[in-house]
C-alpha cells in the first residue's frame, strides 16, 4: 500500500477505511516534502530521482485536486521544487549566439 494507492481508493467514500487512507496519503506527501526538499527546493536526493518523484506527485497532485479539492500545486515546498528542477536542468544561454 503505497501513496497512489491512498489517493487513487479514496474515491470510495462508502468504504469504512476511506478517510485513512487519504489521511495516510496525505501524511505521506507532507511527510517527504519536509524530509527531502529543502527551503531553496533543492531536493535533498540525485537529479534523476527529484524529476521521477516531481512526476510522480504531478499525477497525485492532480488527483488530489480533482477529487478532493485539495491543491498541492499552490504549495510552498512544491513550487520551490518545481523552480529549483527548472534552474538546474535549463542549460546556460550559449555564450557563442
């Protein structure tokens, strides 16, 4: 049981554990953006896996806000993330144009 499993059950209100597992994926998401992004947004592990987990939360994320209303887009911790992986992916304006 992992974190898209908590937000991808969660669409079944009537199941008795349906608020855990949102809260668990919640947790969860709060969780890693404490431990691993830091407040300039650097994420505190290799360049290849910030990307996978930006991908990885951009498909949560969006569920998240499609089926709860909750918009992890607009936080702080995520848009540092975000900025960071954009400054230090774009490559330099060549100096030669």
């Amino acid at each position: 049981f992992d974190l898209r499993d908590a937000i991808e059950t969660s669409p079944l209100p009537e199941h008795p554990d349906a608020r855990d597992w949102l809260r668990f994926g919640l947790e969860d998401i709060d969780r890693q953006l404490d431990a691993y992004c830091s407040r300039s947004g650097a994420w505190e592990e290799s360049i290849n896996y910030a990307l996978y987990t930006l991908g990885y939360f951009v498909i949560t994320f969006r569920s998240l806000r499609n089926r709860h209303g909750i918009d992890y887009f607009q936080d702080r911790r995520v848009r540092s993330f975000a900025g960071w992986l954009v400054r230090t992916s774009a490559k330099p304006p060549s100096s030669r144009l």
